[in-house]
C-alpha cells in the first residue's frame, strides 16, 4: 500500500505542500493468545487454506471469546498509541502543525478498531439487555411476593451504583484516566469489513436521521468509509444501517486510477440498484458477465485499461494468509513538509513525477451509465456517502474472484487513489482556493 500510494502521489498530488505516511500496524503477532494449540489441531491436508482460514475465521472466533477479547484489544490499542508516540518523537513538528491521523482497517481489524474508538463491550449489552428485562417484568401481572422482592431488587442495584460511582470518584481523584486514543481520528477506512454484521447483532438498527452519528460519532471519527469488493464473501454495506433504504441504492463506485477528468464523489448523485436473479452456476457467470448481483451495483461495462483486484489478488493461497494476519494499517496525513528541503532529499521520490501528471489534481468518476436504473431524491439523504464499492474487472469466475478479492486490497491503485484523494480533501481544496485567488 505504501508503494502504490507513492506511486498514486507523484502522479496526483506533486504539487501539494504535505505528505501522507503510512505505518502499518501489526499487533497479531505479539499475542499468546492459545499458544500453538489450534496450529497442532489443524489437518496437514489443503494447509495453505487451512492457514488463511485460521488466520481471518480463528481471529473472529478468539475476538467473540470472553477469554480472549481484552487481549486483541488491548493488542492492537497499546500499538496504535506506541507507534504515534514513536511517529511524534521523530517528527516533532506533526503535531504543532497540526498533523491528521488516519486509520485503515481490514477485516476482523475494522470491528477492533471501531470498538477501540467507541469504548464498547459486551458488559454495556449485558446491561442493556438486563434494562429490557426489568422493563418487560414491570408491564407484566404480578403478585405481592414478587412485586416485594423487585423493589428489594431495585434498591439493591441502586445502593450497588452509589458505591460504584463513589468507588470511580475515588480512582478519578487520584488517578487521572488517560484517553483511549493518543490521537484524533480524522478518516477510518474499512476494507472488506464485516463491522456492519457485528453492529446488526449488537442491535443497532436503521434511523430516520442520515447522520454518520448513528453508528459512529463525529466527536470520536469525523470520516467513516467502508470499501469493498462486490464479491468479496466477508464484507458488508453499512449504510443500510444508518437509513433502511440505502438497502436499494448503489454504493458509490471507486474510479480506476488513470480516469481522465472524473467527476468528484460528492458530486455523484445516488441511483436504483437494478437487481437480477444471480447466476446459478460458473458458466452463468462468465456468460452473462453483465448482470448485476441483488446486493451489489449493476456491473459496469467492462474496460480494459482499468485495474481489477482481483488480477492483483491471484497470489498463493499461502500468499494471503500471511496477509491476513496484519489487520491494520494506520497513515498519517497533513505531515507539513519543510520548505527547505529539496526534491531529492523527499522519501516520496518527488523527483520522478512528470509535468503532464501535476495537472491531474482533480480525482473523482464520470457519472455511470445504468441501463434501467433512475437518480433519485429520497426524503432523508445521508451527509455523506460511506459506501465505496471496487468495480469489477475481467476475471475468469466470480467464484475465483470470491477467494482472491478479500486480501487483495492492499496493493490496488484503485484504492491508493481513492485514500489519498480523502485525506488530500482539505489540502486540496486550500490549494485551488489560493490559485483561485491568485487569478
């Protein structure tokens, strides 16, 4: 990722005055968790598969285990704050000019990372659920022995806070909590994640309000993107989390790298999904390469010069398991780059970027065709889009694509592109604000 960024940024982004980091975050390999003991109740037979199935499916499993969550947690927290200090001892000047922080997640890293930034766990479901259950028992008929013992109940649990908010007033006064997070998250990026499956079984449902709110605050995130494959079998659309009728309205399709003059994502506006029956079989599928699948956008017309995933993702099945151990990576953007320093001296490698490609600036995609499909103007529209969907290229089967296309994301242009173009956002629109003015 931090190749393909390079290369995106020298193409796109030459003329800016700041420069984006990336610091991967690898935490998983620092656990004991069970120690070996999956690894020696694994079958020999397929171990490459096995590998990349105990690598992704095991980590979900261990993170839904009470024995285990508080380390995965605490794993992946205590990295992302040791690295930012380490990044701000370095480079003392991030923070004095005011230097972004953005977190790219993956898979099982996005649901950690979300869980690290809101504080929850499953104590404050419990809690909830008990609430629900005490509510349920007051509409209900019942006699005096059990009415005596619920306000006994009652005034227990009461009594039982009191000494519990005493206990914590006590600590606070002593010790001072310090913040989950050293840092401000300005973009949280998702890729092939399934944070929108956990969120549905923790409850959350859709609003009437098309704020990012819902499901994570802007206090705590000013961005939430989620990028995904169509065929990609772990991840997940959250918008239909947000308003229920995002269900039938495209993700915001990511434009290839090397579009000329696309149209900005802001400025696309939401349409229909076109859903059609799903092939049955593989020869459907190769067949009627141009039908849409009922949870994803219609498939564009396929062009040639644009970059698949998939095509990246055709690595050994050996390949992505190792891949999938790292769930996390973590950019920091707005690193304000020192006047005196010469193109040479940058780790960006400003000096290869061609005069033709400064002119590109802009990053965005011309409106899609749809076949059938209208733009349409909803009651409650959401702020901003969250949904951002990989267009599929020319693969052989979409059951292939389905296996290569979750750990691939991480050396596509398509998605270089599409982070830079959001954590360049500011920067991007001062810099043509100042050439506007200078005119």
């Amino acid at each position: 990722m931090r190749d393909t960024a390079r290369k995106i940024e020298e193409k796109y982004f030459s003329n800016l005055a700041t420069h984006v980091e990336f610091l991967p975050v690898e935490w998983r390999s620092k656990l004991t968790l069970d120690g070996d003991t999956v690894d020696s109740i694994t079958p020999d037979k397929v171990r490459g598969l096995r590998d990349m199935l105990n690598s992704s499916a095991m980590d979900i499993m261990y993170y839904t285990s009470p024995l285990y969550r508080d380390e995965l947690v605490k794993g992946l927290q205590q990295e992302l704050n040791r690295l930012y200090t380490l990044f701000c001892s370095r480079n003392p000047e991030f923070e004095e000019k005011g230097g972004k922080v953005s977190i790219v997640s993956h898979s099982l890293g996005c649901v950690i990372t979300y869980d690290i930034m809101t504080g929850w766990n499953p104590v404050t479901l419990y809690e909830q659920l008990l609430q629900k259950e005490e509510e349920e028992l007051e509409d209900r008929w019942m006699s005096y022995e059990e009415r005596r013992l619920l306000e006994e109940l009652y005034i227990t649990k009461q009594r039982l806070r009191e000494i519990e908010e005493r206990l914590h007033g006590l600590k606070a006064s002593t010790i001072s909590k310090p913040p989950v997070l050293k840092f401000k998250v300005e973009n949280f990026f998702c890729m092939g994640s399934p944070l929108a499956v956990f969120l549905a079984l923790r409850g959350i449902r859709p609003g009437n309000s098309g704020s990012q709110d819902h499901i994570l605050p802007r206090t705590i995130c000013n961005r939430l993107l989620n990028i995904f494959h169509p065929t990609d079998p772990v991840a997940y659309r959250l918008e239909p989390l947000i308003l229920k009728h995002y269900s039938n309205i495209s993700p915001v399709q990511i434009h290839w790298y090397n579009t000329a003059n696309p149209l900005p994502y802001e400025h696309m506006k939401p349409s229909f999904l076109n859903p059609t029956k799903e092939p049955t079989s593989v020869t459907d599928s190769e067949s009627v390469s141009t039908v849409p699948s009922p949870t994803t956008s219609p498939v564009m017309v396929r062009r040639h010069y644009g970059e698949s995933i998939t095509n990246i993702g055709k690595a050994s099945i050996l390949g992505a398991a190792s891949i999938g151990k790292g769930l996390g990576g973590m950019l920091f953007s707005r690193f304000g780059r020192s006047s005196a320093t010469t193109p040479q001296t940058l780790e960006t490698g400003k000096d290869g970027a061609e005069g033709d490609d400064k002119k590109a600036t802009t990053v965005g995609t011309p409106p899609f065709p749809h076949s059938s499909s209208s733009f349409l103007e909803p009651a409650v529209e959401l702020e901003h889009r969250i949904d951002f969907e990989l267009r599929e290229g020319l693969v052989e089967s979409r059951y292939w694509s389905a296996v290569t296309s979750h750990t691939a994301y991480w050396s596509s242009l398509d998605i270089a592109l599409f982070l830079l173009t959001f954590m360049y956002k500011h920067d991007q629109e001062d810099t043509d604000k100042s050439n506007l003015d200078t005119i």
